[in-house]
C-alpha cells in the first residue's frame, strides 16, 4: 500500500513575516497589497479569529479587524524559505511534487526501509522544517493523494493527521462537502441546494440527484466522496505557463502608462522564465477594462525564447493590435504570459549570434551584448532583491525626467 504525505505550511506568508519580525507576533496581519483593491494574499491565525482570509479584500479584511496589520509581500524571501522546505522533503524521497511554494505531496513508500513508517517520517520533516526555519507545518497522511491532503486540514496548524484504510468512510463522511478539494462556493451553494452537505451525502446520492448537477462527472464526484484517488505523486510536473499581472489602484488610461507597465510585466515574466530554466514559444496579455470586462490575447512563434526583449516585443504588438479593437480603453489589470514551455538550451555567448528571429516578428538582434544582459539582471535581482535594479524601458516618462534632472543640478 502507498504511504503518501501533504505537508502544508501553516499561513505560510504570513508565519514568514512573524518569524522574521518578532513584533508582528500574536499579532492579526495579512500580507497583502493595503489600497481599496488590495487582496490579502495570506493572513495570519491571529486574523482568522476575525473571520479574516486569504483572497479576501483588504477592504473587507479592515471591516472586520479594524487594527489589521498589512504587510506587504516579499516574494524572494518566501521563495528562499520554501528552498529550504522543500530541501527537507528530499531528504526523505525523490518523489516530490510541489503544489506551491508552501504545500506538496510526497511518496514515502519506499522511504520506510530507511526512515521509518510514514507517521515518523512525518514527525522527522515536521521537526526540522521547524529547527531549519522557526515555521510549522501541517501533515495529512494516507494511501492517496486526495485522502492526504484532506487530512492535513483536519488538525491546523501545527497538525499531524493518518486517515487509515480502515478508517476512510468514519473520518470522511460526517465531513461538511466543502472540504471536498475542488468545491469551491458556486458548487456547495449547488450541493447545499440538492440536500448535500456531507461527504457521507455526496457518497450515498442516487444518479437522478447527482447527474443535472455533474453530468457525466457524478461518478467521479461520488468516488471523491468515498475517498477514491488512484493519482501518482509526480515530481516533474512541468510547467506549462508562466505569467504575471497586477490590478491597479487607478485605471491606466495613457498609452506611455501602459507601455511601461507591459515592460515591467514582461521583464518579471522573463526572470521567472530563466529562473526556471524554460523558453516559450507562445506570449499572451490579458488586459481587464475598468467596467471588468476581461480580454485575452497570444501569439505563437518559433525558436522559443527567454529574452525579455523578445517577450515584449510580442506583448507591445498584442497590446496595440487589442487598443485598435477598443480605443480610449481605460485598463484596470495588465498581464503577460507565456507558454509552450520547453526546456532552455544553453546558450554560448562566445558563438557568431543567431539571425532568425521567431517567425513573423521583427525582434531585438540577439548579439552577444543582449543575450548578456537578462542573465546579469537576472544575478543582481537574485544577490541584491528586486528592485537593486531596473530597465530604462521600465520607468515611466516622469521617473526618467527627474533622474535627468537629478543629473543636470549635480
């Protein structure tokens, strides 16, 4: 029988932030973005006792804890601390695979030989993520994936939880349906609606109730139910998109304004691309109008790249194609995406310089200079934090105006 583990870190980001700063601790703070359309990315316990939580609104999160702390996050440091949990978890097994920075399943299966039943190896990880990072986590385990990870809520936080095989139907069925991975609130407001609200109503449902809700999916619904998962730990997912976007507190109307958040979105694309060590072959925008309409586009190409360059080469010509359709647009979210991910090939930057661009695009000439500067960008961010350094292209018209003007009064 398989021995699976989902370890989840407790309010990862916001766990960070105590540890980090021992002020904020026993303290209710989210870590969010703190302007009237910030979203609370993650919250602490401290905050949940008011009914706080993540994805909610900052403004609904101030309403019900007035005295809310938000802190604003650091991306890079979590990123650093989930290195070092995930390093624990291949102590353990190869068979790793991540869900997050702070959540992942792991196959213990053959580890026990060596470490032990999976219930120890649990206790192990739990202790040196807590020696190595001062934060806790919480550990479902089972025979399966689904199972695990429905354990690993059931004892928050700090939590360590076994649903045995003899044990599935007793632990699963007085569950509220919501629990269930997947349901989120349209489909419970559908259950609940139906008369279900357990797990053990989910399971014992007859066809004529689950199939005008699921269609051809009411089998598989009540298998999830019973507890019934036959997925495998895989641990090389590859990733099949990478993208970044962001919500403003005031809608971007000007074409220059847009221009430099497209080149700010499409530099973060770029270093996430080669931080993973991908190229794409397909750029995307998603562009959200003030009255909320939300629009798409792409374009493919070929080579795949990794050049920020080349990356926003392709958003500017899809952003502009977009504003001809819808002019005087105000823009209230600006993304970039891209896909079609493959492994990178390694470059040699010694080599005479390519000269085929991806077909049909004009894009910046590959020589030995540029293809240098993503890569030394990329090392200064990953030493020195983010913001130690930024393209011109990234600073709008009056930051460029002022460093100017800094410049003649010296």
């Amino acid at each position: 029988m398989r021995a699976i583990l989902h370890v989840d870190m407790d309010a990862f980001y916001a766990s960070v932030e105590q540890n980090d700063r021992p002020e904020l601790r026993g303290k209710p703070l989210i870590v969010g973005g703190d302007s009237r359309r910030g979203v609370a990315a993650a919250a602490s316990y401290e905050a949940r006792q008011y009914g706080v939580r993540s994805a909610m609104p900052t403004r609904e999160a101030l309403q019900r804890c007035p005295h809310l702390i938000i802190v604003p996050p650091r991306m890079e440091r979590y990123r650093q601390v989930s290195e070092i949990v995930f390093g624990v978890f291949r102590e353990y097994t190869p068979l790793v695979e991540g869900l997050s920075l702070d959540e992942a399943f792991l196959d213990v299966t053959a580890s026990q030989a060596l470490f032990g039943t999976a219930p120890v190896i649990a206790q192990r990880i739990k202790a040196q993520i807590r020696e190595r990072t001062g934060l806790t986590a919480s550990v479902g385990i089972a025979h399966n994936k689904l199972l695990a990870k429905i354990a690993s809520d059931l004892d928050k936080p700090n939590g360590l939880h076994h649903i045995q095989l003899t044990q599935v139907t007793q632990t699963l069925d007085p569950l509220p349906v919501s629990r269930l991975p997947g349901v989120g609130p349209k489909t419970w407001a559908r259950l609940d609606s139906a008369g279900i609200r357990t797990f053990g109503d989910l399971r014992l449902a007859p066809d004529c109730v689950l199939s005008p809700l699921f269609g051809r999916h009411a089998s598989r619904m009540r298998d999830r139910a019973s507890g019934l998962d036959e997925r495998p730990v895989q641990p090389e997912v590859i990733e099949q998109h990478i993208s970044v976007e962001e919500t403003y507190d005031t809608d971007l109307t000007a074409p220059e304004q847009l221009r430099t958040e497209l080149a700010r979105l499409s530099d973060r694309v770029g270093a996430r691309l080669r931080g993973k060590s991908f190229e794409g072959g397909t750029v995307s925008i998603k562009v959200r109008r003030g009255d909320f309409s939300t629009y798409t586009r792409s374009r493919s190409f070929e080579p795949p790249t990794a050049d920020t360059g080349a990356i926003l080469s392709i958003a500017q010509i899809l952003l502009e194609r977009w504003h001809a359709e819808y002019p005087g647009s105000s823009v209230r979210l600006l993304g970039v995406g891209i896909g079609a991910l493959v492994p990178a090939t390694q470059l040699d930057l010694f080599a005479p310089a390519a000269s085929t661009p991806p077909v049909g695009l004009m894009l910046p000439d590959p020589s030995r200079a540029a293809a240098r500067l993503d890569p030394t960008l990329d090392e200064i961010r990953a030493r020195f934090g983010e913001s130690a350094v930024r393209r011109a292209s990234n600073l709008d018209r009056a930051a460029k105006n002022d460093g100017f003007s800094d410049l003649r009064r010296r």
